[in-house]
C-alpha cells in the first residue's frame, strides 16, 4: 500500500509480482513466501520513477513480514522481535520517498520482495537446492537464512538494469548486532571511495555505521558439493561479511554496490528517539545520495 500511494502520487510506474509469474521471475522469493497463508502471499514490488536518461539508482529492502525461520524453526524469544524484519523495506521506501519528493535527478527502481518465512507443509527444506533469478543454484543450508536469498533475486533483477548504484538495506544478521551492537548498522561496499562516502555522510547525519569487510577469503565459507553456492555456514565465523559475501554474488561485476545490515530497532528510549522501530543508515544515504546526484 505504502508503494503504491507514492507511486500514485508521484506518477511513478508500480509493479506487482505474484503467483506463477513470481515463480517464473524470481523463484527465490516464491519459495521462500510460499508457506505462508494466502493472503499474505509472496511478491516483488518494483517502482520506478525519473527521468530515464538521469543516472540510475536501484534501493532494495529486506521485507520479510514475519520470520518464524522456516522449519530451521527460531526459538520463541527470537520470534518476539521479527515483525520488525521487514525494517530494511520500510528504509527503502522511506529513501525513495526522499529521493522522490526532493526530486533528485535520477531514474529510481525501488524494489521490495516481500514475504512471510513460515511453516507449512510445503515450507522449504534444509538440503533443497534453489534456482535463482541469476541461474546461480543454491544450496539451503538453514531456512533462517531466508533474508539473502529474496535479495539475491532482488540484485539479480536490480543489476540488469545497470545502475550507476545500487544500494539495500536488510535487518539481515544477528552477528552484525553481535559485533556492532543495536546502534551501528554494518555498512559492506564494493568501493572505497562510496564506503567513505556514506561513512562521512553518517557522522554528519548523526546517523553513524560502521564498514566491515568484504573479506575473499571467507568466500570458501559458502561452498556447496551440490550447487554453486550455499546460503549459511556452520563454523559460526563472520557472519555478517559472509552473509554479504552471499549477497555480492547477485550483483553483476562492476556496478557499484552498497550494502547496509541494519537493527532497524531501538530497544530502549532515548531523548526523541523512543522504543520501537528507527532508521538506521537512513541518513547517511540520504546525504550521500544528495551530494552524489544532486
């Protein structure tokens, strides 16, 4: 509903994935969502708004509506916070509101894939292997590592385009919480001078992050005997780079990419800024963006 009044009010282009055509498209997202109830029904929710010779810029949010963790069934303590997992998707639409209300010269693609990670009888399994909108096969390894497999077929769509920048965000790693804590969201990027970027733009913002790496060497972490990828490792080691090194496969080589792993929660009041969900990498991107575009 939120895509849809803003595209209605901003004469953006809205599109709504669904059904057999999801399963075609983006079958990553139609696996994942499929056990949930009809009515809440997986889809890709793609808006696109500018003038199509201005740059292009892809924004991406997790939106997982509700995370059970699939038949790799979370505990109910960890259950207790994930309405919140579709804090990456209500970034991305808040980004795109900016850009477009602040008219920034660019040609917008904002996209959602939205679901629900439940538990059915026809809920996906640990050892099934995917294929995915990129013809990359991946091996399930845990269900609750659900997040990175709808923004793989989120990138994957995103790339195609050749952006000049994509950038998501995703509520995506407890150990990103784990090494940064609920304040610091974990910013990944592929280049140098767009990590600094977006880092200066946070201390500006009073909206900080902190970057953590793309490291090759933890690649090996996400090999499978029989696929190209699997979506979790067992050793417990890095698991927000390794998450996001999951992620960079889906991006095509060379297009500059932004990744932000984001609490999007405040657990406890602070002075204007009370318990509940917040924006966190918000800020930094929105200045950045302006400064890069603008």
């Amino acid at each position: 509903a939120a895509a849809e009044s803003l595209a209605k009010a901003h004469r953006g282009t809205l599109k709504v994935t669904r059904g057999d055509p999801l399963e075609r498209e983006f079958p990553m997202v139609h696996v994942v969502g499929r056990a949930a109830a009809r009515g809440h029904a997986p889809r890709m929710i793609e808006l696109e708004w500018g003038d199509p010779t201005h740059p292009r810029l892809a924004v991406i949010g997790k939106g997982v509506c509700f995370d059970s963790g699939g038949l790799d069934i979370k505990p109910s303590s960890s259950m207790l916070l994930m309405k919140k997992d579709m804090g990456g998707a209500a970034h991305a639409l808040a980004l795109a509101r900016l850009v477009i209300e602040q008219a920034l010269p660019v040609r917008l693609h904002l996209l959602i894939p939205a679901v629900e990670n439940a538990v059915a009888g026809n809920a996906f399994r640990p050892g099934d292997v995917l294929r995915s909108r990129a013809g990359i096969s991946v091996e399930i390894g845990n269900t609750d590592a659900e997040g990175r497999l709808i923004l793989g077929d989120a990138l994957a769509r995103a790339g195609e385009a050749a952006p000049a920048l994509i950038v998501d965000f995703a509520t995506l790693t407890g150990a990103a919480r784990a090494a940064l804590g609920p304040d610091l969201p974990a910013l990944f990027a592929r280049r140098d001078d767009t990590a600094e970027a977006l880092l200066a733009a946070g201390i500006e913002a009073d909206d900080p992050c902190w970057r953590l790496p793309l490291h090759e060497g933890y690649r090996e972490y996400l090999k499978s005997d029989v696929a190209d990828i699997n979506n979790s490792h067992t050793n417990g080691f890095a698991g927000a780079s390794v998450a996001a090194l999951f992620l960079d496969r889906f991006v095509p080589e060379g297009i500059d990419w932004a990744h932000f792993d984001t609490f999007a929660w405040r657990p406890a009041a602070k002075p204007g800024r009370p318990k509940g969900g917040d924006a966190l990498g918000l800020r930094a991107a929105w200045r950045t963006l302006q400064a890069r575009f603008g």
